[in-house]
C-alpha cells in the first residue's frame, strides 16, 4: 500500500532565499545562504593555494636555472601527485592506511593484523610501494578493508567506464 504523505522528488519553495555567488564580478549561480559563505571561502582558498603553488614552483625553478616557462607543467605534476587516487594500487594503499587509522593501530600492529588475514608483511611493503596486486591478494584485501571481494575490485580496476 503506498504512503498517503510521500515526499514528492521535485519540489519548489519560494520561501527558500538564495544569493547570488559571483565569480570576478559576473554571476555564475545561486545557492542557499546557509551554504554560499562556506562555498565561496573554500573557493577562495583554491585559489590562494594555487597562486601559493605557482610561487613556491617559481622559487624552485628560478633557484634550479630552469626555464620558467615550464611553471604551469611542473604544477600539474604536484596537483597530479597530491590527488587521491581512484583506481589501482594506490587507491588499495590508501584504503588500507585508512583503515588502519581507523583500527588506530601502529605500524607494526597493523602488519600483524594484516598477517592474521594472509596478508604478509613484504605483500603490504609490495602494495605500499605501487607494486601489482595479484588475484591471489584479493580476498585478503577484501577481509582486512571490511569490504567485498567485488568492492575491492572495483576500487582496484576502477569502474568500467560508460560508451
């Protein structure tokens, strides 16, 4: 039997006030006013760590005697560097440092929990080197992560990607 007072998916409240968000001047969108000062700081500090990178890779270059033409490229190698990886064995690294921050566990302990689930402590070296993971690892993986084998996978291959 279907519930009288379901929430319908698209809704409209003319009381909800938004404010403008603009970008050097120009307009580019609306959003609530619990959210806009949050949104528009976090922004702001974007852009100041960006024109902070493009300095401190400026000193590096100019103290090196490299061309300064090549600034803006050495800064996509340390954003490419600094984010989070999505797929592979990076990202099977990360999730288990986070899990082990989440286990709060020290090095050595977490290697022994990790060695209870089959999981040696020179395969773990492996994983946090970037080394390939074999099938064989997967199930391990997916006991000490708290995940599915298929999650683990998933993670490890990355999501197929739609045509």
């Amino acid at each position: 039997m279907a519930k009288i007072n379901q929430p319908l998916p698209w809704e409209s409240n003319s009381d909800e006030p938004f404010l403008p968000i603009s970008y050097e001047g120009e307009v580019i969108g609306f959003c609530r006013s619990d959210y806009a000062s949050q949104i528009v700081e976090t922004l702001n500090d974007d852009d100041k760590l960006r024109k902070a990178l493009y300095l401190a890779c400026y000193d590096l270059v100019a103290r090196s005697g490299g061309s300064t033409s090549n600034i803006n490229e050495l800064m996509q190698q340390y954003i490419a560097k600094a984010t989070r990886p999505r797929r592979g064995t990076g990202a099977i690294a990360l999730l288990l440092k986070e899990r082990q921050a989440d286990l709060d566990l020290t090095d050595e302990e977490f290697a022994k929990f990790c060695d209870t689930f089959r999981l040696s402590r020179e395969e773990l070296r492996n994983i946090y080197a970037g080394a390939d993971i074999e099938n064989t690892q997967l199930s391990s993986l997916s006991r000490i992560l708290g995940m599915t084998v298929d999650e683990v996978i998933e993670v490890w291959r990355g999501k197929e990607q739609e045509t």
